[in-house]
C-alpha cells in the first residue's frame, strides 16, 4: 500500500488528471473543424452542381429516341413555392458557431470542476485527518488550483475570441460581471502560488489571502447557475455540481465547533 499512496502523491498520477480534459478539448476542436471542411466541400459541390443544370427550362432537347429532359425541369417560382415552408422551418445552425458554443462551456465546467476539487481537498484533510489516501491527494492542491486558473484562462480567451467589444457589450449582465471577478480572484491567487511569494508575504499572511477564494464560490455558483439562461435545470445544475462542497465545508464546521467545545482537562499535580 505505500506503493500505491506513493503513486497517488506523485506527479504521474496528477498530470494526467489535468491534461485529460485538455486532450479532450483539442479533440473536440478537431472533430468539429472536420466538419467545418465537410461543409465547405458539400457546399462547393452544391454549387458545382446547380452551376451545371440547365436555368432556362423552356429550352427543350429532343433527343434520338423522342426524350425530351425539360419536362423534368421545373421553373424558379414553382422551386421557390415548394421549398419555402422547409427552409423557414429548418433554418441549420453554423458548425463555426456551434463549436464557439461548445469551447466554451466546455472549458467553463472544466475550470468549475477543477475549482471545486480544490477547495473539497482542505475539508476533506480535516473530516479524514488519519487518512493516507486524502493525504496523498492534498499534496496536489497547488497543481490542482493552477489547472482552475488554466482552464478559466481558456474559458474567457475562447469567450473574447470575437474581440474585446463583446465584453464590453455584455459587462452589464450580472453573470458576466461575477465570472470576470471570479477570474481575477483566481489570477491573484495564482500569482501568490509559488514558494517563493509565500516565502516572500509570510505563512500568515498569505494564508489571509488566499482565503479570498471562498469569495469566488458564491460568484462561480452564479456564473454557472445563470450563464445566459437562468431556467431552472441550469441552476438546479449548479447545486448539484457544488453539493459536494457544501456538505464537506459543513462537516469541517461542525467538527472544529465540536473540538472547541470539549473541555481541556486539567493537568496533574
């Protein structure tokens, strides 16, 4: 077993973890640009194809066996008339942007995910204070909160890939404005993560600073509950995903609370 816990605190273990959902994404950009190329490559042939039929169909070719081709060929109104419910009821959306859509997202409950495996890695080292899995585990709480930064990173770079104005634009939507302070929490504790900026600032107080993180839950919560839609199963969603928190924060509050209870005995003459 000590093997095992050896493996479990070790870099080969974690790396993996966090290039996963890295090697995911490019996966899903590949993907999606094939698509994008099928597309273009049906769309030229489409165009090939409607370059080369006949336009006017009062143009008639007899053939030696008495065929004639333009009673197959129907007029632009007749064509207009029969395909103007389908096009107004089947309107295909864009792979380009349909791939933006899912970068993003995508990337967000990455990062969210990442964010919340951090902050259970604490209380879980207080509720199980005995046990070699969760300390194995809490020896990559540093590398585990740089992979929140990373992928928070990609989120808004994907995000502002239409350009700074989009921003600016929607700055006024409150999800907005809690996913980008969020961001900069993340920034500035990522700036302090080194030992040499916790050498620097002192044990104490950069322990003080980063426990702003617990401000950026209440933001990341309404961020990924209200993120442009605010229905219900999007909010529902994001308690789900952060439930295993809240029920981990509240057993480290009620066992520090129980310990500061128990009377310290006297000791002996």
């Amino acid at each position: 077993m000590k093997s095992f816990y050896r493996f479990l605190g070790s870099k080969y273990f974690i790396l993996p973890v966090v290039l996963t959902p890295f090697a995911y994404l490019v996966w899903v950009f590949v993907s999606n640009s094939n698509q994008i190329e099928v597309s273009d490559t049906e769309a030229s042939v489409d165009t090939t194809i409607a370059e080369n039929v006949v336009s006017d169909p009062t143009e008639s070719t007899v053939d030696d066996l008495g065929f004639d081709p333009s009673l197959f060929v129907v007029s632009e109104e007749e064509h207009q008339a029969a395909t103007q419910q389908v096009e107004e009821n089947a309107v295909p959306e864009p792979v380009v942007t349909h791939l933006h859509e899912k970068l993003t997202d995508e990337t967000g409950d990455i990062a969210v995910a990442f964010f919340i495996l951090v902050l259970c890695l604490t209380p879980l080292k207080v509720v199980f204070r005995r046990s070699k899995f969760v300390s194995a585990l809490n020896r990559h709480r540093r590398i585990v909160g740089l992979a929140c930064f990373f992928y928070a990173t990609l989120h808004l770079s994907i995000y502002l890939t239409n350009g700074l104005q989009t921003l600016l634009d929607e700055l006024t939507r409150f999800y907005i404005a809690a996913g980008l302070s969020a961001f900069a929490i993340l920034l500035v504790l990522a700036a302090t993560s080194s030992n040499f900026a916790q050498r620097s600032m002192g044990g104490r107080k950069w322990k003080k600073l980063h426990r702003i993180i617990y401000l950026a839950i209440p933001m990341i919560l309404y961020h990924k509950g209200w993120a442009g839609k605010a229905d219900w199963n999007s909010i529902r969603e994001a308690f789900v995903w952060f439930s295993p928190l809240f029920a981990l924060q509240l057993l480290r509050i009620s066992k520090q609370i129980k310990k500061r209870s128990v009377p310290k005995t006297a000791p002996k003459a």
